[in-house]
C-alpha cells in the first residue's frame, strides 16, 4: 500500500470513525490563487484532520486554480477518506481545467462547474 502525503501529514490525527447519520458537520475551504506544489502540504494539514472528523467538506475553487497534480491527489485522497465513512468531498466552482486534474487524481470528489463567465452579449443593459 502507497502511503500517501495526506497519511503523512494526518499521523497525529485521531482515527477516523463511522459517520452517525444523527450527527452532521460541514467544512468549508476557500482557497485563492494558484494552489502549487508547495501548497499540498499545507492542503493535506488541513483535510487531514477534516477527512477523519467532518461529515462534509466544500472547498470553492472560484478564487483558485490546482496547478499541481500534487494538489489534486490531496484533495482526492481526502474525499476518499470522507467517502469511506459516509460522508463527501465537494469541489465547487470548478473550471475545466480543474475538473481534468481532479478526474485524473481518482474521481473521489464530486465536482460542480463554474457558472459561465456573463460576456458582453449576455449583459442585460435594459432600464
């Protein structure tokens, strides 16, 4: 079995149980600008913890983007682990790009779309 950065960085955290379908916690992340390399380590100490003890984690990608496969493999590693106790990880706001790294990490987050972007033609300038 491949140990994987979230294992590494969540080794001080409590093992995680079942979720109780009376209890329910929800996480939201909002990261912003380009999520590198570097940043899965930070990524990783956050859902670690969110992965063994919420219910639900929302991260909204509006104000971000993964530019690093790295970040993509923590974000999917994380909604396994949320998955394998009854709960999800949702990626929101999502642009094509995203999608593509995120589907290619493994699929375990649900991923919802970005609105289309309203272009010049879409505005309405009626008074």
């Amino acid at each position: 079995m491949t140990t994987t950065l979230l294992d590494h960085r969540a080794a001080g955290c409590p093992p995680a149980e079942p979720l109780d379908a009376g209890d329910w916690l929800t996480a939201t992340l909002r990261p912003t600008g380009a999520l590198g390399r570097e940043d899965a380590v930070r990524l990783a100490d956050v859902l670690g913890p969110l992965s063994a003890s919420a219910s639900l984690v929302i991260v909204d990608l509006g104000a971000a983007r993964i530019a690093s496969r790295r970040v993509a493999a923590v974000l999917d590693d994380a909604g396994a682990r949320l998955e394998h106790r009854g709960g999800g990880l949702i990626c929101v706001n999502v642009d094509p790009d995203d999608r593509t790294h995120l589907t290619d990490a493994g699929g375990h987050a649900v991923v919802v779309d970005a609105p289309p972007s309203a272009g010049p033609d879409d505005v309405d300038d009626q008074d």
